[in-house]
C-alpha cells in the first residue's frame, strides 16, 4: 500500500528494515558498476556505446535521486525499474560484444 508522501528509502526502511534497504539500493549499484565498467572499457570514447552508458548511467543517478523526495506511488516505481533493466541490458550488450570479438 503506498503512501501518501515522502521519501521512498525511508518508507523502504520502515517496511522492510536495513536489510530490503540495502538490497533495493544495493540492486542499483551493482547496475551503476555494470553500466560503469562497461563503458569504461571502450576504447572509443566518440563511440554511440559510450555515450550511451554515460547517459544510462547519469539517467539513473537522476532517477535514484528523485526518489529520495516522492513516494512510490503510480509510475515512478515502472521507471527506475525501467532504467535498472536497460542499464543490466546493456552491461550484457557489451559483455556478449567482448565475448564475441
């Protein structure tokens, strides 16, 4: 059920303790690393794929820290999963490049 207002991490905290709070947040940083490392090794810095993590990675920056002033209420839930989903489809985008080079 959500509620009326507020801060989605501290009503994450409060329903699920530290524990669902370290994995909700955990869940994203191990996509920010994914997405992270992956354009990083691209020798292209000019390149459509960097660019691309850049903007996926600075995308979910925003979306983690809008969260911190709305409630999970309505949409906001479907677009940072969203933006998580792309950022893991991506980091395996450039893994199966590699793999395939």
């Amino acid at each position: 059920m959500p509620a009326a207002g507020g801060d989605t991490y501290l009503l994450l905290a409060l329903r699920t303790g530290m524990v669902g709070l370290g994995l909700f947040a955990g869940f994203f940083a191990l996509v920010a690393c994914g997405i992270f490392k992956g354009f990083r090794r691209l020798p292209d810095r000019e390149g459509e794929d960097y660019l691309l993590g850049r903007a996926l990675l600075a995308t979910l920056a925003g979306a983690l820290l809008i969260i911190t002033t709305v409630s999970p209420i309505g949409l906001i839930p479907l677009i940072y999963w969203s933006v998580a989903g792309m950022g893991v489809a991506y980091a395996q985008m450039l893994r199966g490049r590699e793999a395939g080079a």
